[in-house]
C-alpha cells in the first residue's frame, strides 16, 4: 500500500512539490524566529515615554525576550524533520529492482 503511494507521489512530481513547499515555510519560520523578538523589542522601545526618565531616574531599557521566536523555532526544525523524512522515503531510497546486481 505504501508503496504505490510512493510511486504515485514520485511520478506525478506531487513530492517534490510538497517537499519544497515544506522547505520554503520553514526558511520563512526561521526569518520569523529571528524577527519577532526585534519587532516585540522595538515595539516595547518605542512605546517609551522620552521624557519619564530622568538623569537622576533613569528609565530602563526593555529586555530582548528571545523565547518569543521559539515557536517559530521549533516549527522551522520540525518542517525540515518532516521535509527530510519525504526526500529520504521518495527519492533517496533505492528502488525494490534497482538495488540488486545481475
């Protein structure tokens, strides 16, 4: 049985794209693993008030929460796991013929 899903999701290429599809959202969640935390930091930076601080009472410096990029993380990892264990089932494995010297 699943070896006629195989030859069905190599020869009509439906592997390939879902392989590279799978590929694409996790370069995407790692831009966006990267790129929460920044935009959350900034976001908390600017909704500082410039004058509530003073030189005698300093306001302080929001903190870079990087566990905010951890989902992200974490699904980025877990799309390349699933994209890697297709390549490896569909195309990488030998075929039941192929692997035989006669």
């Amino acid at each position: 049985m699943f070896e006629r899903i195989r030859t069905v999701l190599v020869r009509s290429f439906i592997g390939t794209i879902v392989i590279g599809t799978l590929i694409a959202q996790s370069v995407f969640q790692l831009a966006n693993a990267v790129t929460w935390p920044l935009l959350r930091w900034f976001e908390a930076l600017n909704q500082r008030q410039p004058m509530a601080g003073s030189v005698m009472n300093p306001q302080p410096l929001p903190h870079l929460d990087l566990l905010l990029g951890f989902p992200h993380l974490l699904s980025a990892v877990l799309q390349l796991l699933v994209a890697w264990a297709l390549l490896h089932w569909l195309y990488l494995r030998p075929e039941p013929g192929e692997g035989e010297n006669s």
